[in-house]
C-alpha cells in the first residue's frame, strides 16, 4: 500500500470516528469541518470559499457558471473566494461514505505565511475554485490536524501552527499562485473579489456594471473580462445566483412563503423569479418545498456556505 493511501486510511478512521453519523461536523477545530455522507445528493445549493476541502473517500461535484468539476479521494478543492454554486455527492454508500475534511482559509494566517516565504509562484488571474491532486507533503499536514482531535488539549496551542503549514503547502504546490493572487493588493483577481463581496453585501438592490467597476478602481470592460474568467460569471449573473441561494435558504431555513423569498432578495416579479429559480434549481419553489417536505431528507444535516 502506498504512503498516500496509508495516510488516507488513517484520515478516514478519524473522520468516521469523530463524525459517528452522517452529517457535516461544524467546528471540530477552529475553522475546520468533516463531511460523512452515505448517500449521493441532489444539487445543494454551496457558498463556496474560501476554503480547502480534502477527499478521502468518494466523490463530489461542484458547478459554477457553466463550469462542472468532480474530485474524489486524494484530490482537493480550493475555493480561493466566495462563490456560488451548486455542490453534489456523487459517489457514496452507506458501507463506503463520502468522507472529507473542510478548512477555511485565513487571509490574515496566510499573509503571515507569505512573508515569511523567500520563494513564491508568480501570480496569475485564475478561476476562484479549481481541483488539484494533493500530495503526500499536504496530505500528511492535514493528517496532523485531524489528529489533534484525539488530544483535544493540544488543539488551541498547535492548531493554529498546523493550518499555517497546511497553507504553506498550498502555497508550495499547483495552487500557490491562485491562491497568492487573491491576497495580492491591486490585482485583477483581489479586485474581482473586492466586487464580489459588494454583490454580496447589496444583492437585493439594482446596480450598473459601470458604478461597480468605479467602485473596484477597474474600467467596465477589464471588470467585466476577469470577472467572467474569476468567477464564470458575469456581474449580473453573480447578483442573480446569489439572489436565488438567499431565497432558497429563506424557503427552507426561514418558512417563508414564495412571494416574500422573492420580495426579500430583491424580485420585483413573482414570474420572473419562479423561472429564474427553475433555471438554476430545476424545478419550481413550489415544487421543492413538496419535495422536501414528502422524501424527509434533513436539509439541516447539509450546511449551504461549505465546500
């Protein structure tokens, strides 16, 4: 058996250990997460990033802008900014689970990192999400992490120096230059992040593209190019899916009926919104609440803002 496959092993025993049901296990450790799923999923709805999610068992799926990624053990996700999207368990069973570990990513640990490094990759304006095969150097950090939940004593003075390697990791291997992109000031990417987290922040209002880029220090047509190539998606059609994921979770966390989902992120029309939300969810709000509500899936055992 290979090293990689001995220490995937490991990881797994400590994933079914730690996470006894099938669930996603919030804050096991500051900013760190394990997935435990015996089932493949429809489409759930992910705000993804920032952050690493590391396979070891199974396989997921990720959709964003008209991109479709898939990676399963062995294989990692790194969101280098908050995006949304449609995630899916493709490959799992109850006898053969999804298992998988999320970090979030610290810019403010990972600046730290960065200066402490003598060497770095060159920076390049890149898709926010991307799949890489994780090596033996970054699957060994991660293990260290997850064993520090078998001494929980030991997690709140070493947690912090093993994620900083984890990073250090990230930054040593193909996805160091997304990843130092975000974090340098004035780049395109750090600018598109900058406007994403705008549309974020006002997505029920209206907007011209021309006032989001003055706002980003950016000419319309440069904003609109690398946001198209950061994040698969125009400005608008940011706006839209972020709209449709707020009215989701309001349907089905918040109880609200369809009109007042609509109303809230920002539709002036009950119409309009219904078939922008078969268009990305594939079926009427009306239609998904009679599903939830007649199959019994938990939608409290999936988190919609991980990986």
């Amino acid at each position: 058996m290979s090293s990689a496959a001995i220490l995937r092993r490991e990881a797994q025993s400590i994933v079914l250990r730690h996470c006894g049901e099938d669930r996603l296990c919030l804050s096991v450790m500051p900013g760190v997460h394990l997935m435990r799923f015996g089932w493949r999923s429809m489409p759930l709805v992910a705000k993804q990033g920032p952050v690493m999610a590391l396979v070891f068992q199974g396989t997921k799926s990720i959709e964003f802008g008209q991109k479709h990624l898939e990676y399963g053990a062995g294989q990692f996700l790194l969101a280098a900014m908050s995006l949304p999207a449609t995630s899916r368990i493709v490959s799992a069973s109850r006898t053969q689970p999804l298992l998988a570990v999320g970090m979030d990513i610290d810019f403010a640990e990972l600046k730290e990192v960065i200066q402490r490094c003598h060497e770095l990759p060159r920076s390049n304006s890149q898709s926010g999400i991307a799949v890489y095969d994780a090596d033996i150097a970054l699957t060994e950090s991660v293990v260290r992490l997850l064993r520090l939940m078998d001494t929980p004593q030991h997690i709140r003075p070493l947690a912090p120096l093993m994620r900083q390697e984890i990073l250090y990791r990230l930054l040593c291997g193909a996805s160091g230059s997304r990843l130092l992109e975000i974090c340098r000031s004035g780049s395109p990417t750090n600018r598109i992040e900058d406007a994403t987290a705008w549309i974020r922040n006002h997505f029920a209002e209206g907007f011209l593209v021309e006032e989001l880029a003055h706002h980003v220090g950016m000419s319309p047509s440069s904003l609109h190019q690398h946001f198209k190539a950061v994040t698969g998606m125009t400005p608008i059609q940011y706006q839209r899916r972020v709209r449709l994921q707020e009215a989701r979770k309001s349907l089905l966390f918040d109880s609200a009926d369809v009109g007042e989902a609509s109303f809230r992120v920002g539709y002036q029309s009950h119409s309009q919104f219904s078939k922008d939300y078969r268009r990305y969810f594939g079926r009427l709000p009306k239609e998904e609440l009679m599903s939830y509500a007649n199959n019994g899936f938990s939608i409290e055992a999936y988190s919609p803002e991980t990986a």
